[in-house]
C-alpha cells in the first residue's frame, strides 16, 4: 500500500491545478481500487482497460507498477477541454494507451486484446445504454483469472459505493462498501 500511495501523491503533483484538489480529496477510494485490482488479479505485468476513466490516476499508477494501461473515454463531459492536452501529455508521460471515442457508439471491440483487468469507476450511471452487449464481450476477453470491476455512487447510500468483481464463469462478488472518501 505504501508504494501505491506514494505514486498516488507524487503522481498528483503532476496533475492540473483544475483537478488537483478533487484528486486529494478522493485519494483513498483510489488506492482502494488499485489495491482491489492488484489483490485479486495478483499477476505483475498486467494489462488493464478503464472504461470511462476520464482523468482517474488509477490506469498510471497501474503503469508505474509495471502493467499495460489502456483508457477508453470519449472526454466529452464538461471542463475536460480545460485540461485535455495536459492530461493527455501526462497519459502519454507514462505510457498510457488512450482511447478517444464512445464505446457504445465507435464500435471498439478492441480486436484481439486480451485483459487481466476491464475497470469502470463512476462511468455506469452516465451510460445511455445497456452494458451488457459490451460486459460479454470484455469477459471473453479476460485472461484466466482476469476480473471485470466496477463500482457505482448510490443515490440511496450517500456514503456507499456499490463495487462489484465478476471473476471467471460462475464466480460473483458484490460488495457495498463505505466510500473510504467519506
């Protein structure tokens, strides 16, 4: 935990002045995610793919600790043209792979790509459309022992977030956990 926490923290010095506090403020829930993906995936040298990531630290520190980073965001959300060229600079610092488009609307069904890790952190409840075309997709493209993870805000649990881990055929994990932020 201590060697995620630091790349969070130095990491954040990199970031825009416009994000930087959000950054600070929510840093627990990310390495809480981050320790969640490298826990249960428990493979160095991973490959990740963030859907809806926008300009979430959690796909570079997953670089810093050595795995293959992929982003897919279509950054049309407000105030992301403010900071769009210097975090994809930073993206680009660390070798983050980003994709710009919709993957409802692109069809980016990644080729042959293969995962150890499809994460989606407060994306889900900006889609307009169902996941579960994309979710079947993604899963078959989980390596062995790969996970599927997300987590949603709840409106009904102001301080809870819903996380859920699918790992491999039948095996199913949710959790409502409290939001480490609050």
């Amino acid at each position: 935990m201590k060697k995620i926490k630091t790349a969070l923290a130095e990491l954040i010095e990199k970031y825009p002045a416009e994000l930087k506090q959000y950054m600070i403020n929510n840093e627990n829930r990310f390495i809480y995610q981050i320790e969640t993906v490298l826990s249960t995936v428990n493979r160095e040298n991973g490959t990740s793919l963030d859907i809806g990531a926008g300009f979430s630290p959690c796909s570079i520190v997953l670089a810093q600790m050595g795995w293959t980073a992929i982003i897919i965001d279509d950054y049309r959300d407000p105030g992301h043209d403010k900071v769009h060229q210097h975090m994809m600079s930073l993206f680009d610092e660390y070798s983050v792979k980003v994709i710009s488009g919709n993957i409802f609307e692109d069809d980016m069904l990644f080729g042959s790509d293969e995962f150890d890790c499809v994460m989606t952190f407060d994306s889900m409840e900006h889609w307009h459309q169902s996941p579960k075309i994309i979710f079947k997709e993604l899963t078959s493209r989980l390596n062995k022992g790969g996970i599927l993870y997300w987590c949603t805000q709840l409106r009904q649990h102001k301080k809870k977030i819903n996380c859920t881990i699918w790992k491999g055929e039948m095996e199913y994990h949710e959790r409502l956990v409290r939001n480490p932020n609050l």
